[in-house]
C-alpha cells in the first residue's frame, strides 16, 4: 500500500513541477523532492526521516541548501511534503509525502513508471542538473524526442527561447 502511494506522489509530482517549480532554483527544488522520492522508496514508506546530510547525497546539492529548499517546500500552500517533526537529534526532521486534492485524481489515474525512483545519478554531480533532467526524460521516452520535445518535458526551456519571437522565413 505504502509502495503504490509513493508511486503516485511521483505521479503528481510529474504532473506539477514543471509549472510550479520554475526559475533559478527550480531544478534544485525538483531534485531535492526526487531524492525526497527516492528515500521514500528505500524506506518503504511516505514518512522519511533522512535529514538534509543524506538528501544532499541523493541530490548533489551542500545540505544548506537542501535545509532551504526543504523549508520552501513544507511552506507552500499546497505541499508535496509537509514537516511532522523537526529537531530530532540524529534522527533528522521527519516529513510526510502528501498528494494535494487538486493532483490526487489525475494522478491515481495514470500509470506509473517502472523501474526505481532515482534522485540525482553520481555522473550527474559533474555533468549538472540540466543534463540529469534530460537523461531522465530521454529515459521514460517511448520513442526518439526532438530537442524542443526535450526542453518541453524536462522544463529546462531558457529564458530566451521563452522570450524571443518565433521568426517567419
């Protein structure tokens, strides 16, 4: 039971990450909930105890900025992740995966993704988050993505391709 609600908290945060999770620090806070994922899954359950030390392993980020984007995520209106306890000792803060109402029935009806629930790759840490995205949608593909299909599912679109007008010639 615990397996298939991870399952679909990684289904919704497919389904909302790219739209609420945008900007400078967007990759990083999307890492840092995989590796959220990722502990969930080795626990067996959506209650996780790993603090910021062992997220920033998963996630390739110094456990600062890990603590950071943890406060971020557990203050937002909607959470993916909401704090039950914090200031445990060694024990590290303890957070719940949650499922927002407004994702809860898109997400309970799509299928899920094979395989394990991966936060950031070692061979990520030197190529960048941007290219771990990309590995990760070229992953899931079922078929050969263009480049712009790439940039439309990993979210990793610059600014300037946002911004500029498409030319007619």
């Amino acid at each position: 039971m615990e397996y298939q609600f991870i399952r679909e908290w990684r289904t919704a945060l497919e389904l909302t990450e790219r739209g609420r999770y945008r900007g400078r620090t967007g990759p990083a806070v999307r890492m840092v909930l995989r590796a959220l994922g990722e502990a969930a899954m080795k626990s067996g359950s959506r209650y996780i105890a790993f603090g910021t030390r062992s997220l920033d392993v998963a996630s390739g980020m110094d456990h600062t900025t890990v603590a950071a984007h943890l406060r971020m995520l557990r203050d937002e209106p909607e959470p993916l992740v909401y704090l039950i306890e914090n200031d445990r000792g060694l024990l590290g803060d303890l957070y719940e995966l949650r499922i927002s109402d407004s994702v809860a029935a898109r997400a309970s009806r799509l299928d899920w993704r094979a395989g394990k629930i991966h936060a950031l790759r070692p061979v990520f840490r030197d190529l960048g988050l941007p290219a771990a995205f990309v590995y990760e949608a070229l992953e899931r593909a079922k078929s050969r993505p263009s480049s712009f299909e790439l940039s439309t599912e990993t979210g990793m679109v610059s600014v300037a391709m946002r911004k500029s007008p498409v030319v007619a010639r």
